[in-house]
C-alpha cells in the first residue's frame, strides 16, 4: 500500500470519529512524541544483544509492531495536515544527507557531518 493511501485511510478513520479538529500540528507531534516514547520504553532496559533479537519474542514482536505502528500513523497523519509529500521529502533529505556524508568519509564511522573533518580516518602512513 502506498504512501498517500494509508494517510487516505488514517484520514478517514480520523473523519469518520470527528477527530480532524483534534489533529492540529502540535497536538500530532505530542501524540508521536508519545508514541516514540512507548516504543523506546521496550528497549530501553535491554543490552544491544537483546535489542537485536526482540523480534524472536512473541509478545515483544506485537508490542514493537504496535507501537512502530502508532510512530508511523502519526508521522503520517502529521504529514498530511501539513501538507508535506513524504517521498519528495525524503528524497530530498537522502540527496543531501548524500552530500554530508560521502561514502568515502563516512563508510564504518558514526560521526556527525560536522566532525568529518575533524576526526580524519585513520589512514596508515606511507613511506
């Protein structure tokens, strides 16, 4: 199901209860807000380890996908009363995230654009 059906649908579930003058900016962004918080709460507690294998877990499995879920019908609730394209948006930030990041400074490194530079790879010395 595309982008642009799914928010067709949360709109209509949202319409159908009367709840459009509910979903103003800020009050969707509380509710993802919240939403995130849920979902962070069912790692917060687990090793990296474990993190990586919540989804082997049964009731674990349904919360996280319950809960990435909510995240998501939020996100794209607020999207759509903003009026944002979502693909175009994205495909805007992976073009510049691109320029930030070149694949040869950024390979393996989790360092922020902006120390790049400042924390060079470690290259081995020729000669």
């Amino acid at each position: 199901m595309a982008i642009l059906q799914l928010q067709t649908l949360i709109a209509r579930f949202a319409a159908e209860r009367e709840w459009e003058r509910f979903h103003t900016p800020k009050n969707l962004v509380m509710a993802l807000t919240g939403e995130v918080g849920e979902l962070s709460e069912l790692f917060q507690w687990l090793t990296a380890e474990e993190s990586a294998t919540v989804m082997h877990h049964p009731t674990r499995r349904t919360r996280v996908e319950e809960e990435i879920a909510d995240v998501l019908i939020y996100l794209l609730r607020l999207a759509d009363v903003l009026d944002i394209d979502l693909v175009a948006a994205v495909e805007a930030k992976l073009l510049a995230n691109a320029e930030r990041y070149p694949v040869e400074e950024s390979r393996g490194r989790a360092v922020k654009h902006s120390d790049l530079k400042d924390f060079p790879l470690n290259k081995p010395q020729q000669g």
